[in-house]
C-alpha cells in the first residue's frame, strides 16, 4: 500500500507529465503483485516533457542526466527517465486520478524484454536466470489476471515497443543519422528484427 508521501511524489512527477511503468506501474496496477520493486522507471506521457520541471523537487536527489537518461534516487529508491521516450494517449489508464499505462502496454512491453533477453543469449552475452525467471513471471502474472486481452492488439503493441526500444537503444546512443551513409545498416538491422519478433516460438532457453 502506497504512503500518502509516496503518491504525493508520484502526483508531483505526473504534474511533470512522467509516470511509472515496468514493475513499479504493475505494483500500483495490482495490489496482489508479487513483490515490491526497489526501483521507478518513469516514462512523458507526451512530447512536452521538460528536465526543468523535476530539476528543483525537494523528493528528488539527481545523480545525472544527458540526452537520453536521467537517473536520480528518491529514498532510497533508484529512479530512471527516459527523456526522448513518451506512451500514448491510447496506451494510458486513469486509476484514481492516477495515469498508469494499461494492460495492453505493460504486457507488450514484458514480450519486448524478453525478446531483447533471448536476442542477448543468441549473441552469446551473459544473462542472468533471474532476469529471465522475474520477466516470464510478470507476463504469467498478467495473463492470469486479465481474462479479456485482446492479443491482435497486444502483438501490435509488442511491435511499436520492440520499434521504440531499438530507436532509442540504436538511434539515440550511436547518434546514427548524424552519418546519412548508416541509414541502410539502421534499416537492414530494423527488418531483421521485426522478421524475427514473428517467431515467438524460438523464445527457449
């Protein structure tokens, strides 16, 4: 159960247009969730996100920021933003007046990091069986509390969040486009992606 200091500072961080989403957001979507997560990724939920609008907050205390990350602690809690990222109208749910993202997202979002998890392991880097164990748990948490998903609609929200995690991973920390000549590797890397993100049979271990 959230501390009335707690949702203060998640109203405080939705009045600069950022909220929860990973395992903090399944927290406050759930009451019955599993565990308490030690950390809150937030995410705009639009284009007009602004630094300045957190850089002053008495609850945050920020190690760094750059283009694409700010990381900050709150408590002791560690706090992570996405700066060029921002969720959909249509991918947001009011509970409470609280903006979380909704079942679809969180789901889509879950098949997306374990896409990512399997494409580590086929690249032959280390992955830790607890990172596996803790995200096949989160979808088979979602799946057994949510009867009506629609998964025509989940798998095109699995595209757009495997799309939006490659633009930011790809685009934003290599600075790509500043060399027009990579734009065929960007696009050959793209295709082969969402070619295999159709085979959700090859997800084993």
């Amino acid at each position: 159960m959230l501390s009335n200091k707690d949702k203060k500072f998640l109203f405080e961080m939705q009045e600069a247009e950022l909220i929860p989403q990973g395992d903090y957001a399944l927290a406050l979507a759930y009451k019955d969730y599993y565990y308490k997560p030690n950390k809150i990724e937030f995410i705009a939920i639009n284009e007009n996100f602004n630094p300045k609008a957190i850089a002053n907050s008495n609850n945050l205390e920020i190690s760094s920021m750059n283009e694409v990350f700010i990381k900050a602690k709150y408590q002791d809690i560690d706090i992570e933003i996405s700066r060029p990222r921002f969720i959909p109208l249509a991918y947001q749910k009011n509970k409470s007046k609280m903006i979380l993202p909704n079942k679809n997202y969180l789901l889509a979002l879950k098949l997306q990091q374990l896409l990512q998890i399997y494409q580590s392991k086929q690249a032959g880097k280390k992955v830790a069986e607890a990172n596996i164990e803790t995200n096949l748990s989160n979808i088979a948490f979602i799946l057994a509390k949510e009867k009506n998903l629609c998964f025509k609609t989940i798998i095109k929200d699995f595209k757009n969040a495997s799309i939006d995690h490659y633009f930011v991973n790809y685009f934003l920390k290599t600075f790509i486009f500043e060399d027009f000549e990579k734009l065929n590797d960007f696009q050959t890397m793209l295709n082969k992606f969402i070619d295999k993100s159709k085979n959700f049979n090859e997800l084993k271990w």
